[in-house]
C-alpha cells in the first residue's frame, strides 16, 4: 500500500540519522511517532526496527541511550521475554546514571503492566507516560 511504502521510506531516513549522530533524540522521538501509525504488518516492522537498534548499539559500544531505550519499548511491544528487557534496562542505569530510577521503576511490575497494555495501534507509549524525561 502507498502507507506502507511511505512508512518504509521514512523508516531509511530515520535509520540513516541514527547512523549520522545517534545521540540525537529527534529521530529517535520521530521513530516512536511512525511506529505509532501502525501500518502494515507491524510485527515485521518493529523486528526490523530492533534489529537496527542492535546493529546501532554494536556500533557505539553498548552505549547509546536512545537505541536501548526503543528496543526497551519494541522488545515490550513485541511481547520478548522480560529478561531481555531488564538486561537492557540494566545498561540504561550504567549509561544514563541520571535517570536510573526511571529505569529502575520501569522494571517493576506496575511500570512492566503499563507499557504492556499499550497496543500497538497505540503504539509505543507515548511522551506523556515518561519514556523520555
């Protein structure tokens, strides 16, 4: 469908900023807002965006704040094991000392329950629940 081939471009675009400064959290923010239209089978698409997150965080060494913090939120998405999403949590602590209760509070069950319960046509959660602050 032309949404999904729109959404497949814009998806390259945001992967090459990634690549360019991934520090910069504009294309991660513009990344949660596509995933969050849904289109197509957003299964494969959010496989492909987490696969890019591990090919970032390959890159920097395990330390880029924004690849790990989207594959919290697509690995949650998805569905993945709880493991895999602490383990990744437990490098947002060493990486982002700053914000380590957040991390530490989105390993709790209420904060897992939260962001489980967003649908995908919801998306993956919004600003307003936190994710960035």
């Amino acid at each position: 469908s032309k949404q999904l081939i729109q959404l497949l471009t814009e998806l390259e675009l945001v992967k090459q900023a990634f690549y360019t400064e991934p520090e910069d959290q504009s294309a991660w923010l513009y990344l949660r807002w596509l995933l969050r239209g849904g289109a197509g089978d957003i299964q494969d698409i959010l496989r492909a965006q987490l696969a890019v997150c591990d090919e970032l965080l390959e890159l920097e060494s395990d330390d880029s704040k924004w690849a790990l913090l989207m594959s919290v939120f697509i690995l949650r998405s998805l569905g993945d094991p709880e493991e895999w999403v602490n383990d990744m949590l437990e490098r947002l602590k060493r990486v982002d000392p700053a914000r380590k209760n957040y991390y530490a509070d989105l390993m709790h069950t209420k904060s897992q329950r939260r962001i489980k319960s967003v649908t995908f046509q919801g998306g993956i959660p919004s600003l307003e629940e936190g994710c960035c602050q």
